[in-house]
C-alpha cells in the first residue's frame, strides 16, 4: 500500500484541485437541505428525515445532493398516480 501524502506534500494543483471540490460538495449539500426544508412532505419521494439524513453524512463527491434533486423532488404540479 503506498504511503499516504500530507496536505504540505500535496502539489499546489492537487490541494486547490481538492479545496474546489470541497466548496462545490458543501455548496451543493445547502442548497439540497435547503430546499428540503422549504418543500413539504408531499414534495418529497420518500422520507424528508431519511433525504437530510443521506446528505448530511453519506460523502459521496456531490452525488446524494445531486440524486436528490434529480429523483428526490416530485415536480410541482404533476398529480401522483391514484389520485383522480
């Protein structure tokens, strides 16, 4: 297994390459919480706990904030199927 490298060993592309990702995965876990938070439950496919919990603690490089805004929101207007 190669040795892991410390931040200080990182080249200057790699700790900005790193930095940027960071402030894009925050910013992307924001703006899902916080249009969890404003959407109602009906809003929501599945769980609004379960949806906050996933983005809150799964690290997965922007994926979840991004899943839930793909298939987490249902689109406004659209009438759920059973309902007449």
């Amino acid at each position: 297994m190669p040795k892991q490298k410390r931040w200080s060993e990182l080249s200057e592309g790699t700790r900005r390459l790193i930095s940027v990702a960071a402030v894009i995965e925050g910013a992307l876990k924001i703006m899902a919480l916080v249009d969890l938070r404003r959407r109602s439950a009906d809003d929501i496919r599945g769980s609004k706990r379960r949806w906050a919990s996933a983005i809150l603690f799964i690290n997965a490089g922007g994926a979840v904030p991004i899943a839930y805004f793909l298939y987490g929101r249902r689109a406004k207007g659209r009438v759920s199927q059973g309902a007449s």
